[in-house]
C-alpha cells in the first residue's frame, strides 16, 4: 500500500472475538483505523458506529490470514476491500492527508472513496455527547446521498477483493501458505513509520516470483484500468488494443464453463459460441479477456488478455510479464478464442495504429504488476478523443461489396451506396427511430447472401451505442435491444449489415403502448392493384368513423395503413380496435380478404394482419430499403396516389430523396411533437368504436 500517487484505503473483514470490520486509510505513514461492528453501509439512512483504535503499519493493509491466538487481534484477516481516497476539499495526496490528520483531531472527516465495494462520499464524524464524557474512541461512519448510495445491503458481499475467498476458506488455507501475522513485532515499527513519513515513499508492486496453490477462485472480480490521458513510450509497459467490448471471465474446469461480466452477471447464455469453444479445453484455468462481435460474419471472438489461475496455481501474484508468457502457451486459441496481440514499449505507435483502424483506444499495462481486483494505476486505458463527424465515427468497412446485382430500376447498388442513401435520409429518420428497440436483420453478403436475424446486441459495440435491456417472458432472459439514437448508430447497423430497419411500434418510456397501430395489407400472389382496392376500402371505413390515419407501401408487396395513437392506449386496447377495423372491411371483401393467420387457409388472398400490434412485434420502418430487387423503399404516400396503376418499386434508393424533396415528411403525425396531433389527428378509440358500431353494423 505504500505509494506517492493517491491515499489508499481497505476494509479488512476480521473475525476476531466476534465478527467486525475494520476500516483503515493512510495517512500520516500509517494506517487509520475504525473498527465497524455491523460493517460500512451504501445507505445514506444508516449511521454505524466506528470506534477509534490504535494505528497499524502500512503493510498490514495488505494483510489477508491469519492471527495466532495469543495475539492482540486473533482471528482471521479478509481484505474485504480496498481502493483509493481523497479528503472531498483536496485536490493531491499532501492536501489530502493534512485535511485528514487535521479532521480526525477536530472530529470530522470526509472522504471520497474510489473501492471495488465502497464508491462515493462518506463522512467519519466523531459522537460529540460521548467525547464531553471522556469517550474520544465512538465515532459514526455515514454514507453521503449521491449517485452511488443504495439500499444494497454492501456486507453480503462477502468475498475477498483479493482472493476471491471466503472468512472460512481463508482460515482453512492460512496455515498452509505460511500467512501468519504477528502483531507486537509489526506494532513495534508503527512509530518508525510515523517518523519517515515525511519522505515519499516510491511505488513499488508486492509481488510473488512463484505460483501459489489454491483452488480455482469463483466469481472473481476483475483488475480495472484507470484513466490515462494521453499514449506514452515506456520501457516495462505493453500496449493492447481496447476493443471496447464486454468484458468476460472464463473460469475453466475440466469441460465445465462459466463465463460471467465484471458485475459477476452470467453471460453463459449471452454467448454460447465462446463458452462451447472453451468447453474442448482440457485445462483449469481462470481467463480474463473481451468479448467483441465481428461485424462481417456476425460471430463473437473472445479474445484472451490475462491469466488468473492455472492448474491448481494462483498466478495472480506474478507480474504481468510471466503470466503473458504462460497465457500464451495455452492449447486454447482458435478462431473463436483468440489471444490478444500486444506491442511493448512503443505505447505512441501503438495508439496512432489503432486510432487510425477505428479503435476506441489502447490499454496500457505495467509488465510488473500483479492481478488486483478493482482499479489500478498498473493498467491504464487511453482513449481516442471524440472529435469526429457522425457520419466519420463508425469505422465503415467493404464500402464496395455488391449489396444488389445489376437489375431495374436501380443498376448495382455497392454496400457504400446504400451507406450514402441512409447518410443522406439520416435527419428525417433518425426520429422515427429513436428510443424504438430495434431488432436487426443483417444481410452481410447483400441480398443474394445468407441473412439472420439479431435481437440481442452482444458482443462489441462503440460507446456511443445505446442500447435498452428488456426481460423476455417467452425465452425467460433478458435481451440488450439496440436502440438508434443517432446518425453514428444508424451507420454503425448498416455497416453491420443492415439493409431494412425493424422497430418495435412503442418506445422505451412506454413500451406496452404503441405510438401508433397498423394494418398490414399482406397478399399472397395479387396483383397490387388489388391491394391498393383494400388500401382505399380500409381508407373509406376510417375516413367514415373520423380516424386520422395515414398509409405507405411496405417496400414489398404490401400497403402499411397507421393510425397516431400517441401512446394513449396499451397494446391490447390498440390492437382489439384494429381488429374491429379489419372485420368490417373483411365483410365487405370476403373473396379478397382473410383474417386467417395460417398462409396455407388464405391461398390467393390479401391477409388483414392486425396482429403485428403487440410488443416486441416489428414492422418495416419508414423510409427503409427493403432488401428484394431494385432496392425498393418504404416510402409514405398521398391518398390520392392510390391509384390501379401505382406499383411499389417505382418508390426506390434512387428516388427518395428528390421525393422528401418535394413532399416533405409525410410521415412526421406518426411523431409525438408537442404541436401534434392537432384536434382532428387526436383519437378516441371508445367514441371511434361506437360510431363504427353505427355505420357498419353486423348484419343478422
């Protein structure tokens, strides 16, 4: 724990006489110390009593085992947590333990904590009532209300930041590794160490120069970069790409694997090709690494950054350098699970290389530190400045793959086109996407290639992505639904592949209410002017009963007729109305229409699909490209433009724009703007099922 950079802190879990806490900062080249009965708390309503007592050595910090009995303080020692701190008025290390030093004499301290358990404010405050009886030891520790306060019982975390082990385990195995600390002798230094704490001390890494056997660790929390500000050349540092992933432990036992997040989620499910991958390996070991998805084939690539535990062998101990030398003997590398390449030295070189191929940044990272849980200065991410163009920031790739054979009315379309149509319409789209979660139908090939769809975004994703998760009922998990927020998102899903956009009808801040229900007409083999027959009859009926609504083609076969709901009405209310809407124009076309969801009982007619209007349930968007010859469009049309001849492919990549030229956005009363909808766009859908209750009557 000694250091010139930032004050260290650690909670140590002691299970002396009875089971308590021990909260020490370094401060004037000791360690002060509060004993915590019930342990510190993330609720900003509890006060727990600390009692004041005596300093400890700086090394004790670092101390996990055992105490022998006999000894003041017997028991077992956990480091429960650790991190750094600042006093909240200062701004440097000197500042910082003269506030403290001064706080602890007048009876009050607060601290900023940076721990793997403990983040945020906390206030040390000496109980006054007790200090005027002579009691200068009771004190109170309290979390301050800010963005990490929580009711998060913080003690049931109960493993050491570490080793990954439990009070009991440690017990068990601190006899074994020699772990012993005896107290008067380290006692009898602390008054020395005051008397040198003037000089700074230099950082240095305890390190082990051999594995030590253990068990595999479960669960363990990852080491963590700090910021750094700018690349660097340094001897003893190497430099890795920062994929800007997710980032996995895989814990490997004999076939069985666990790979989970650095919140200690499980993401077995998240991403099965990994986890099969790892399962072929015959070792033990525990990896640390990034999980990132390969843009061109839709795979996801673990690649490998560390080592933990190998064979019975805690490797955490040893500096970067051996444990990158074992990690990259490993039987365990394929094209799923790869190790991650590093350069040494020439950090400036590095970066620029990676910068220049559209990576967020680098990680820089001490070749002599050994693995610590949470954050440390021994790793260190350096990341690109955001000073490009939206339309710069995806790094767009294969721009000249063929997305469309040469065909009418549009010739060969590249996927570079295609990115110059949607750069080109981003302003008008963008809001008819934004906040809708988003399920991607990828076409990396064009649309003479294999296709899939993806709900879930796992694997790599820029920062500026945003997603939303939601909690699946049918598959009993939750998925990352992307959400397109932006010009660089909409780039970012058609350099995945993207060639049509597929957005739920609701948004995020009212997903079981659509801002908007649709008809789809839907034919089997008609001709389109029958479609646009139906279009006009469902127009007729809507027109009748004084519902605003609005049509456009669905880029395919099919006409798309909406109605703004403005997020009024839930999914079942919305969808129940349209229902009655399509069986008043189902009796008046029976031999055209169907209501039958089954393509084998509606052969030869038009389906009257009401039953796209439930959550999760996508339609082609607006203005989307719909990947079928000619690179027809979804485009919004004028009622009078339903006419015999209309045909939907004259509405394609190459046109629209001239047309949002002429017409404007069409579609804009789909929006929930404060000026819409006006007072005949606003609907009721009781009084508008009365009134077609009224004029279409079932007829006995």
């Amino acid at each position: 724990m000694l250091g010139t950079g930032l004050l260290r802190f650690v909670v140590q879990m002691h299970n002396a006489t009875r089971l308590h806490y021990d909260f020490r900062i370094e401060a004037g080249g000791v360690l002060k110390s509060w004993a915590v009965p019930k342990g510190p708390s993330m609720n900003a309503q509890d006060q727990r009593l600390a009692v004041l007592v005596e300093d400890h050595p700086i090394p004790y910090g670092s101390f996990e085992g055992i105490i022998p009995k006999g000894n003041y303080g017997a028991g077992t020692v956990m480091v429960w947590d650790e991190g750094t701190y600042v006093e909240r008025n200062s701004t440097g290390r000197e500042d910082s333990e003269s506030a403290v030093l001064s706080g602890i004499e007048n009876g009050h301290v607060t601290l900023i904590l940076h721990g793997q358990k403990l983040q945020g404010e906390f206030a040390l405050v000496q109980l006054p009532d007790r200090k005027s009886r002579g009691d200068e030891k009771s004190w109170l520790m309290i979390k301050k209300r800010d963005t990490y306060s929580s009711y998060h019982d913080i003690t049931r975390e109960d493993r050491s930041v570490k080793t990954g082990r439990t009070i009991q385990e440690i017990a068990v195995d601190a006899p074994k590794q020699g772990k012993i600390w005896l107290p008067a002798r380290a006692h009898q230094n602390a008054a020395s160490a005051r008397k040198k704490a003037a000089h700074p001390f230099t950082l240095t890494w305890k390190i082990d120069l051999e594995p030590q056997p253990e068990k595999i660790p479960r669960r363990h929390k990852p080491m963590l970069a700090t910021r750094g500000r700018e690349p660097f050349d340094g001897e003893g540092w190497l430099f890795e790409v920062d994929y800007d992933g997710y980032r996995a432990i895989a814990e490997i036992e004999k076939g069985v694997v666990h790979l989970y997040s650095k919140q200690l989620l499980p993401f077995d499910k998240k991403f099965p090709r990994i986890v099969e991958a790892l399962q072929r390996s015959k070792i033990v070991a525990v990896l640390d690494g990034e999980v990132v998805s390969e843009s061109d084939t839709g795979g996801d690539v673990y690649w490998v950054r560390d080592l933990l535990h190998l064979d019975g062998w805690n490797l955490r101990h040893l500096p970067l350098d051996e444990r990158k030398k074992r990690l990259e003997t490993l039987p365990i590398f394929n094209d799923v699970v790869r190790y991650c390449p590093h350069s040494v030295r020439d950090g400036k070189a590095f970066y620029e290389k990676a910068v220049s191929l559209g990576h967020s940044g680098i990680l820089a990272r001490d070749l002599r530190s050994p693995y610590v849980s949470g954050t440390s200065k021994g790793w260190l991410r350096i990341s690109a400045p955001n000073e490009k163009s939206a339309s710069d920031a995806p790094r767009l790739t294969h721009l000249d793959k063929v997305y469309w054979p040469p065909s009418p009315p549009s010739g060969q379309i590249t996927k570079g086109d295609l990115v110059e149509y949607y750069k080109k319409i981003a302003p008008i789209l963008v809001p008819h996407l934004k906040d809708r979660p988003q399920s991607l139908h990828r076409h990396p090939d064009g649309i003479q290639g294999e296709s899939f769809f993806q709900k879930d975004l796992i694997g790599h994703r820029p920062r500026w992505v945003h997603t939303h998760r939601i909690y699946s009922e049918s598959t009993q998990k939750s998925v990352d639904y992307l959400l397109c927020q932006n010009e660089e998102t909409l780039l970012y899903m058609i350099n995945l592949g993207c060639i049509e956009l597929n957005p739920w009808l609701s948004r995020i801040d009212s997903l079981d209410r659509p801002d908007a229900v649709v008809i789809d007409l839907d034919p089997d083999g008609n001709h389109f002017g029958e479609v646009v027959e139906i279009a006009r009859a469902v127009h007729q009926v809507l027109d009748e009963i004084e519902v605003f609504h609005l049509c456009k083609t669905s880029g395919a076969t099919g006409i798309h007729i909406f109605i703004p709901l403005q997020a009024k009405y839930e999914y079942s209310v919305a969808r129940s109305f349209v229902e009655s809407i399509c069986r008043v124009v189902h009796r008046k076309f029976p031999e055209q229409t169907s209501m039958e969801r089954s393509p084998a009982k509606r052969r030869g007619k038009i389906y009257l699909d009401y039953l796209q209007n439930a959550q999760g349930q996508t339609v082609a968007s607006v203005y989307c490209v719909r990947p079928l010859p000619g690179a027809p469009v979804s485009t919004p049309l004028l009622w009078e433009e339903l006419t015999p001849d209309l045909r939907p492919e004259s509405f394609n990549i190459v046109n629209t724009i001239d047309r949002l030229n002429q017409y404007g956005d069409l579609w804009l009363p789909i929006l929930r703007l404060p000026t819409l909808p006006t007072q005949e766009m606003a609907i009721n859908i009781e009084a508008s099922l009365l009134r077609l209750n009224q004029r279409f009557p079932i007829e006995t």
